[in-house]
C-alpha cells in the first residue's frame, strides 16, 4: 500500500553534476540528504532534456513536457516565420536572460499545465517557471533581479541561496500548503565562474546540505517530516570550460 503525504517539496539543485554529488555522499559529506532523501527512498543518474539549461529544463519537472512541446524551444530562440511578417513584434525572439525570464510564464504553451497549477495552494521559489503561484507565493517574482545585480557586482551568490532557505523555512510553516519547489543557483553560477571542481562550488554542495538539514528539522519539529514528500533533482551538469566563443561579436 502506498504512503499517503500531505504535502510535497521538490528542490532543483541548478548545475549540478551527479559524480561530484555521489562522491561527497560516499565520502559521508552529505548526511542531511542521506539520512531525508537516500535513505528512505533512493537516486540514480538520469538524463537531461534537451535544451539542458537554466529555466529552459525546468520544464519537464514542473509540467512533464519537453521544452520544445511546451514552446520554449530555447534559452534563446528566434522565430524567422515571425519576424518575416512583423519585424517589429516583441514575439519574434527571446532571450530568457535577466528580465527576459519574466516572459517564461507568458511563452509557456497553455496545454502544460504546471505542478503549481495542479496542486494548490502551492510555492515557487526562484524558478522562472511559475504559473499558477499567484503573486503572494511566488518568490522569485520580484527578488531575483536586485539579488542577481548584486552578484554582479560584488561575484557573491551566497546571499541568494541565503535568501531561498528564508523563504523555504517561511513555505514548511505553512502547514495547508500542498506543494513547494525551491531552486539553488549557487553550484552552478559558481561552475561558470571557477568551474564546477572548484573549491567554491564543491562548498556549495555542502552548504546545500546545511539548508536541507535545518529544513528537515522545522519538518520534524512541526510535525510534518512522516508526511511530507522530499524530492530533489539537477537541471544539468556542468563541463569544465577554458574559454567561450561567442557569437554575437561576429555576427
């Protein structure tokens, strides 16, 4: 007979690669997720989608869709049909970047139907998809554009994922609350910037298992850890990358 929960919480971990994970869990460096996720239930490698990036492979998670069927095709995309008919529309391409992450709801196909949509009351937190939170739920909406300004001018994301575990401890003391998915930034920013075998981003493994260790704690505490369901998954890993080539300087 299957266990009945009352609620579930699913935490995107952005960028991370499944062989730096498994290593630190081996080695005993990740006792918080051991002991909430591994233990009482189980992980293997998977697959990414296609396009594997930021946002873009957020999709299959929260709607069970490929991104392409969803119709966001692309971190970036262009649409030469559009543009040859009004070259002057805003819909004739897109780059999901910064400000541009605010039109992900809008492009999303109104066939997929979004776990926040299905599953109500439920929270979003820094996931550019997130239809069907509403406004009061959804914390990325307003928060992400100061936070990541802030990275950019000062090279710390730290404050960010700071910010998620405030907003992720506020989601498990709302005991009605059915669904809650909550997304760290921190290993994959860090990959880009020092790449993901760096001592920077290997630490944000572990802080991440801090978060999930003071997170389990307000479960037990309120009563809530037998009957809530924990899942976790990656967006995409990261390769180790000396130099970029980039195509708008030649284009």
């Amino acid at each position: 007979m299957s266990k009945k929960f009352d609620r579930a919480f699913f935490f995107l971990l952005d960028g991370a690669r499944v062989d730096i994970f498994e290593e630190l869990l081996h080695k005993g460096d990740l006792p918080n997720l051991a002991r909430l996720f591994v233990a009482p239930g189980t992980y293997r490698p998977a697959i990414t989608v296609f396009p594997s990036v930021t946002g873009v492979a957020y999709i299959p998670y929260l709607t069970g869709m490929f991104p392409g069927r969803a119709n966001i095709p692309g971190y970036r995309w262009f649409d030469r049909e559009r543009y040859q008919r009004r070259p002057l529309s805003v819909m004739r391409f897109r780059n999901y970047h910064g400000l541009g992450s605010y039109l992900m709801d809008r492009d999303l196909s109104k066939s997929a139907q979004t776990l926040f949509e299905l599953i109500k009351p439920s929270s979003n937190i820094f996931s550019g998809i997130s239809r069907g939170t509403g406004i009061r739920r959804n914390a990325a909406y307003f928060r992400r554009v100061p936070a990541t300004l802030k990275f950019f001018r000062t090279g710390d994301w730290d404050h960010i994922d700071a910010a998620g575990e405030r907003f992720l401890q506020r989601a498990a003391a709302r005991k009605r609350e059915k669904f809650t998915f909550h997304t760290t930034y921190s290993i994959d920013e860090y990959s880009h910037h020092h790449g993901p075998f760096s001592a920077r981003a290997r630490e944000r493994y572990l802080e991440f298992d801090k978060v999930i260790g003071r997170f389990g704690e307000t479960l037990r505490r309120t009563g809530q850890l037998e009957t809530s369901l924990l899942m976790m998954g990656a967006d995409h890993g990261h390769t180790e990358v000396k130099s970029h080539f980039d195509l708008e300087e030649i284009g």
